[in-house]
C-alpha cells in the first residue's frame, strides 16, 4: 500500500486492504450519528442497530492494522458516544481505554432552554500495554506552582474550533483545527511513524502530520474531500 497518499474509497474496502499491525497512529473524526445531510457528506442516522453495523467491522480492521504499540483516537459528540465505547471496549477490550478526552469549544450549541452543547468526546485506546506517549504539559493553575508545568489533563479547552475567519478555514463541514491534531499526534506517535485517518474530510490530521514529519495514509468517501486534502498537502 502506497504511503503519504489520500485514497478516495469506501473505508473498510481500503482496511481490508492494509497488512496486519502496520500504522502506529489512528485518528478519526467518525460520523456522529445526527441524520443530518452536511454539504460535504451525509452523517448516519441515529440509530443504534445502525451504528453497530457500520462501526462494528471497521474498528475490527483497524484493530488489526495497527501496531502492538500503537493508538486509536476517536472524537465524536455525546450522540453516540456512549455506544461507541461499548463497541471498542469489547473489540479492543474495556482495560485498554486510556483516556476520554472532552475537548471544550465556544462556538455552536448553544441554547436558552437547556445547558448549552459545547464539547466533543474523544476516546483514546491502545492496543497493548505498551503504547506510545509522549508526555505533554501544561502551566500550572496554582499560585502556589506559580511558573511550573503539570501534566496535561484530559479535558481540553484551551483550543477553540475554528470561526468563520479563521485562516485555517478551506470551507469544509465539521472542519477541525490543527492544533487538536498536533496535540493526538505530538504526544501518541514519532517522527517517521505512520499516521491513519480513515474520515479524513478536509485533511487536517493529513495535514499535521506532515508538518511534524509522519507518513501518513488517509481516506474519505468523498471525492470533494479528497480534492481539498491533495490541495491543502500541496
């Protein structure tokens, strides 16, 4: 399989394609299942038995392809966060979870009627014990640790998604920032480590991963969403 190139394909046809423990890192921003037509793709219905038939043989793939020491991250909403992790639990085994991230945002979600929506799930899970991590910090809150740095947390709001201005911005539904993707790839993978996004949509995680000098393979169903990631990668 051809490496640092975007394929255009059903997924789980390009996983079972992919030899047996052969990326380091996978990240994706997987469908969250609102039933909603974006203008880039159409998201899954919100239906469990529905959910469980998509996801169930992809995670199964990309539980094979990835290596001993790799890494799975997976961002979603609170939808279908819960069935999410009861599928991975099963398939990568429920002690094997490390973290649930819940990355904060201000823009979107909000609402007079009941405690505004503004956050997205993110589980993280290895495949043995013997995962990658980098370690990654932040400044410490403390008067008393004034000017000292603590081991980053698991919930993340010090990056804001991005506005409508935002120079990042290549017009693409759901696009996420890359500093949320510097930071997955930074702290669970290494220079020349192989990086996998299997919902690649506009290419961000494509994108960081070659800044910070990764192979990478990445995939969507899209051909919009390939043509914007080739010309991003450009």
């Amino acid at each position: 399989m051809e490496i640092n190139k975007i394929y255009q394909n059903d997924n789980l046809k390009l996983l079972n394609k992919l030899p047996n423990e052969y990326i380091d890192l996978i990240y994706c921003d997987i469908l969250y299942g609102t039933g909603n037509n974006f203008n880039n793709y159409k998201d899954l219905s919100y239906d469990k038995k529905i959910i469980k038939e998509f996801y169930i043989p992809r995670f199964k793939q990309m539980f094979r392809v990835l290596k001993n020491s790799g890494s799975i991250y997976l961002q979603m909403d609170w939808r279908i966060s819960h069935w999410i992790r009861c599928l991975m639990d099963n398939i990568f085994g429920h002690e094997r979870i490390i973290n649930e991230i819940i990355w904060s945002y201000g823009l979107g979600g909000s609402s007079s009627k009941q405690f505004s929506k503004k956050h997205d799930n993110i589980l993280w899970y290895s495949k043995s014990k013997n995962f990658v991590y980098n370690k990654q910090e932040e400044p410490c809150t403390s008067l008393m640790c004034e000017g000292q740095m603590k081991n980053r947390i698991d919930v993340w709001n010090d990056i804001p998604s991005l506005n409508n201005m935002a120079k990042e911005r290549v017009g693409y539904s759901t696009q996420k920032p890359e500093a949320l993707l510097k930071r997955i790839i930074l702290a669970s993978s290494n220079e020349n480590d192989l990086v996998a996004d299997f919902f690649c949509g506009s290419g961000t995680s494509m994108i960081v991963a070659k800044k910070l000098n990764r192979n990478y393979i990445g995939c969507d169903i899209s051909k919009r969403a390939v043509e914007i990631t080739n010309e991003r990668l450009k």
